[in-house]
C-alpha cells in the first residue's frame, strides 16, 4: 500500500511540476535509495559477522574480488 501511495504522489508531482518536479523527485529518491543502501550494508555486515568475517566470506566465494591484479587487465594493452 506504501509503495503504491508513493507512486501515485511522485507521478503526481512529476506531472504538475514538470522539469522542477522531476528534479525534486530524483533528489528524494536519491537520498532515500542512499540511505537504504547505507543501513542495509550495516545490517548485512551486522549479521556476517563483523568486517573481518564478511571480507573472508566474500573472497571464499572470489578469491580475486579484492585484487588489483584483475583478468581484464590484458584488455588494456590491445
């Protein structure tokens, strides 16, 4: 239900306010959408277990995702 009240209010603005409500619209959604990145990187790290344990899970999964020595390397040099 919130979401579809969201909806219709940035549809709303969007629509009635033209250029300057397009603006204030992606202004909001960005903050929100950063804010929500934030927090959700805070409790997904939270429940991995701390920094440590989720920077160790994660180069079991890719070793070389923390590398500077990456595959694409060569690419650069063609």
């Amino acid at each position: 239900m919130c979401i579809l009240l969201a909806l219709i209010t940035f549809t709303f603005l969007t629509i009635t306010s033209g250029s300057k409500g397009v603006l204030i619209t992606d202004t909001i959604m960005f903050g929100l959408f950063t804010i929500a990145t934030i927090v959700g990187a805070f409790i997904i790290v939270k429940d991995a277990g701390g920094w440590t344990e989720s920077i160790q899970a994660v180069t079991k999964i890719n070793p070389d995702i923390f590398s500077w020595h990456i595959q694409y390397q060569a690419l650069l040099y063609c």
